[in-house]
C-alpha cells in the first residue's frame, strides 16, 4: 500500500510539479483565467478607466517633456550645485521665449502653406490622375493598362469614402467639440504644474515606490524599475530628437531645391517620423505627388533629397541616438507596429514599442528569478557549473 502511494506521489511530482511543459501549461491556463476573470468584472473598471482617460493627457504631455528635461536638470544640479528648482524656472522661461518665437514665426508661415496646400490638392491629385492617364495612352504600356486603371479608379474611391465618413463623423460629433476643447484647455493648464513637480521630486519617486516591497526583493525592484525608466526614457528621448533632426534636415533640402509647400511638408516628415519605419514613407506620398506636378527634375530633386536624408538618419542619426538601448530587431519591430495598429489603431502605434520594452524587462526579469528559484533547472545549473568547469581544467 505504501508503495503504490509512493509510487503515485513520484509519478505527480514527475509529470506535473517537477515538469516543465506542465509547469509551462498551468501558468498559461492561469493567465487566461485572469483574463476571463477581468472580462467578467470589466463593469467594475469602467468608472477607472474613465478616470484614467482625464488624466491621461496632462499626464502624457508631462512625462515626454519630463524626459527630454531632466537630464538638463540632473546635469546642472550634479555638475553646478545649482538647485532644481531654480534650473526648472529657467528651463520653463526658455520653452515659453520658444514658443513665443514659434507662434510669431514659424506657425504664420507653416498655416500659409498648409492652407494653400489643402485648398490646392483637389487639383494636385486630378493633375496626377490626368498625367498618369495621358501616360496610358503609351502603346507600351497597354498590357498593363487595365490594372492600372483599376488601381487608380479604387484609390479614388477610397480616398471618397474616407472624405465622406470624416465629414459624417465630424457632423457626428460637433456635440463633443465642448469635451475636446474643454480637455486641451485642461491639458494646457496642468500639464506644466505636474511637469514642475516632477522634474522636481522625481528622482525620489524610485526609492519611495521600493520601499513598499519585501526587504529581500528592495535591490532587484529598485534595479527593475531603473532598467523601465531607461528604456522609456531612451524611446521617447530617441524618436523626439530623430524626429526633429529629420524635419530640419528635410525642411533645407526642400528650401535649397525650391519645393512648393516646402516647409509644411517637412514638418509632416518630422512628426510622421514619430512612426518608426513607416512614418517617413508615408509623409513622402504627397511630396512625390506634388513634385511630379511640378516637374521631371523636381522629382529627380526630392529623391535625391530622400536619399541623403535616409542615408545620414540611418547611418549616422538613429545609432547615434538610439543606439542598441531598446534592444529591438527591426522586424520584431516592424511586426509589433502592424499588430498593434491593427489592435489598437493610432494609440497602438504611439505605445505599442515602449509597452513591449516595459513587459520585455518585467518578463525577462520574471523568468531569470524563476529559473534561479525553481527546482526545475537545476540539472541546467549544474551541467552548466560542470561544463565551466571541465573549460577550467581542460586549460589548465
């Protein structure tokens, strides 16, 4: 009797607590529980996740500005003594003087060329549908005269389809324009005041948060939510400054070529290049169209402008400000992007990379406690301890 119950308490501990697949299994079951759990008591969370929509605006626009300030802020109080208070007053005086020079300047003549190019563009796409029709008209081309045709005549209705659910939607909605101007109201009024504080006590926001865990896990939370904040920090940090250099670089080459709408079309590339891989193709749409409007040589112009800017950020710019600190292939990337815009539309595309890098951290660490605590790997530990140390005594 004794040995059958022996016999069927090795049997457990083999093929479910000291196996793997099962270990593996039981915790994706438990996963999914926890997702069918909250779906359950998803009307319980409704009254949270309308507070976190209000607050998430403000919140926002402080964190991008919070990274791209405290560095300034951390190197004058480290280097100079000078206190953070005094270099955020500073910093704060200086973005309001740009702002200033930016409305008074640059938004004049930036409108201008929107402006124009918005009222023009009916007539810049009918030129190119009339120039590429002409075309043909090329004996040479009639084998591929039929899909063409089609291709264009589905673009155009496309592009129709879109216009008019835009405009529906927006009829639709005139009802929220008070919430939508109310909330950038909002957002303009507290978004400095959260930025002020946490530029000036952010730095002890890691130490309080670690406290709250068990004193033998203090070291490795404290290191995990530094490796967060670095990851974070070096994204937004990263696609910012890539994203400015890359609208200057494009608003000289279409200055020094002559490009119509020049200037607008650059700030579209800027703010288009926030969208890793796809955002600089993208914006080059309606400078191609528009070039090919102009002339001949003015596309030749913009795809050499192209090129060298595509050569300088990606050879010179990206691993200059980037680096390897996401630590992110391009075609994880490239897959992320696609399924998170698929999932979650624009929102997925502006947080898809940052949550992967947060949950990458969080499950890396997750999985190296798990492998130094289970049983499990034992036999990994040891073969590995005995392989060092047949290396060790092989030179020797």
């Amino acid at each position: 009797m004794e040995n059958n119950q022996h016999r069927g308490g090795t049997i457990l501990k083999k093929w479910f607590l000291d196996n793997r697949f099962s270990i593996v299994l039981l915790n994706i079951l438990l996963f999914f529980l926890v997702i069918w759990i909250f779906n359950k008591v998803s009307f319980m969370l409704n009254p949270a996740w309308v507070f976190f929509s209000a607050i998430l605006p403000p919140l926002l626009v402080a964190v991008i500005q919070y990274y791209v300030m405290n560095p300034v802020v951390d190197w004058c109080e480290r280097k100079f003594k000078i206190p953070r208070v005094v270099t955020i007053l500073a910093l704060f005086i200086i973005v309001i003087v740009a702002l200033i020079w930016i409305i008074n300047i640059l938004v004049p003549i930036a409108q201008n060329q929107v402006n124009s190019l918005i009222k023009n563009w009916p007539h810049i796409w009918n030129d190119a549908v009339n120039a590429t029709q002409s075309a043909l008209r090329d004996p040479r081309l009639s084998a591929f005269k039929g899909s063409i045709k089609g291709m264009i005549n589905d673009t155009q209705r496309t592009l129709f389809k879109s216009g008019q659910n835009t405009i529906n939607a927006t009829i639709g909605n005139i009802s929220s324009a008070v919430s939508i101007i109310t909330m950038v109201a909002m957002t303009l009024l507290t978004a400095p005041f959260i930025l002020f504080f946490m530029l000036k006590d952010g730095h002890q926001l890691r130490p309080y948060i670690t406290r709250f865990a068990p004193e033998r896990w203090q070291a490795s939370f404290s290191k995990l939510l530094y490796d967060i904040n670095y990851a974070v920090a070096s994204y937004v940090r990263g696609q910012i400054t890539v994203a400015f250099w890359v609208g200057v670089m494009f608003s000289l080459g279409y200055i020094l070529i002559g490009l119509p709408y020049g200037l607008a079309l650059a700030i579209l590339a800027g703010v288009m290049n926030l969208i890793p891989y796809f955002g600089t193709p993208i914006a080059m749409i309606p400078v191609v169209v528009i070039s090919i409007m102009t002339s001949g040589s003015m596309l030749i112009k913009v795809l050499i402008v192209f090129a060298i800017e595509q050569t300088i950020e990606s050879r010179i710019l990206s691993p200059w400000v980037m680096g390897s600190k996401m630590e992110m292939h391009p075609i994880t990337t490239i897959l992320l992007l696609i399924g998170a815009s698929a999932v979650w539309g624009l929102w997925g595309v502006i947080f898809g990379i940052p949550i992967y890098a947060i949950l990458k951290i969080i499950v890396s660490r997750v999985y190296n406690y798990y492998r130094r605590e289970s049983k499990l790997f034992e036999e990994d530990t040891v073969s590995s301890t005995t392989g060092d140390a047949d290396h060790d005594e092989t030179n020797k």
